[in-house]
C-alpha cells in the first residue's frame, strides 16, 4: 500500500503505526525454487525524525521451497526485522550512491519496501530441517525417510580407512 505520510512530514518526531497484511505484487513471481504463498503481514511505524523517514517494525511472511538436500517441497515461515531510513527523493538526484529508500510528495511506498527487505532475506540455501541427511549418494533415495539398500554410504571413509593401513 502507499502510506499517506501527510500527518508526519511536518512533524518532527511524528509516528505512524502501521498494521497491515497484504500479497504483494513483487513477491507474486517465484524467486528460484522460493515461492511465496501467502499475504505478508507488517506490523510497525514509521517516525519523521528531521524530514529522516524511519520505518521499523516486524514483516512475516510463507513461502514454499524445496530442500537443497533431500529435494523434498516444504514450507517456511520468515520473519524479518525492519529498521529503514527512508530519505526524501531529489528531483535533481540522478544515479546516487547512497541506497536507502526513499519518497515523494507525501506517499510511502511501503510495498516496495516490504518486498525489497523479504527478497533480500531469503536464506541462500533452503534446508528442509537442521539435519536432512539428504539422498543416498549412490542409489538417490531418501535416506531420512526408508533408508535404502546401499550399505557403503560412508564409502569415502572406508576408503580412507584402506590408505591408513598402507601407512602403518
Ligand atoms: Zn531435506
Ligand atoms: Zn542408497
């Protein structure tokens, strides 16, 4: 949603509280083998400190993915801390370095804050539960759920423990 900032711009140390759930557009598109499946909810403010933006709050969302170990679908649940400074946008200012949000006229775009700070969160490797022992390396199968036929899924280490017994 655009966040009409009104109320705040010309009071310094104004708050807003923001409570809201949503789907967001930008979050519509699966990102790899994340997809996201449900609203995301925020709950926070945004505080004018001398014309700063500042949005802090708690923005919860799911999303579905598939583990990197044992390619099994789950589903996840992600919760992120905000804490934005969010500056006024220059007419003047072209490419700028600096890489904080920011806003015009009297609308926060909060959509794409929100979205900007889920995206950017998204854990680099999606690992159905802390020890997925994954597939089997020989045969494929899963080896958290029936286990498989293979006897050797250490093999690497009983290879190593033949090259030990060369150098005894
Ligand atoms: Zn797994
Ligand atoms: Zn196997």
């Amino acid at each position: 949603m655009k966040l009409d900032i009104t109320s705040i711009l010309k009071n310094n140390g104004g708050t807003i509280s923001i409570q809201l759930e949503e789907a967001l557009e930008d979050l519509e598109t699966s990102l790899g083998t994340v997809s996201f499946t449900g609203p995301v909810s925020f709950t926070g403010s945004v505080t004018n400190n001398n014309g700063l933006l500042k949005l802090t709050g708690h923005a919860k969302v799911t999303y579905s993915t598939v583990c990197d170990r044992c390619a099994r679908d789950f589903e996840r649940e992600l919760v992120i801390d905000i804490d934005e400074e969010i500056i006024e946008q220059e007419e003047t200012a072209e490419y700028s370095e600096d890489d904080r949000f920011t806003y015009s006229g009297n609308s926060l775009d909060l959509d794409r804050i929100l979205a900007d700070c889920i995206l950017t969160s998204i854990p680099m490797t999606q690992i159905c539960r802390e020890d997925c022992p994954g597939l089997c390396p020989i045969c494929g199968a899963e080896i958290s759920e029936k286990g498989c036929n293979c006897e050797n899924h250490d093999s690497i280490d009983s290879r190593f423990e033949v090259l030990k017994s060369f150098f005894d």
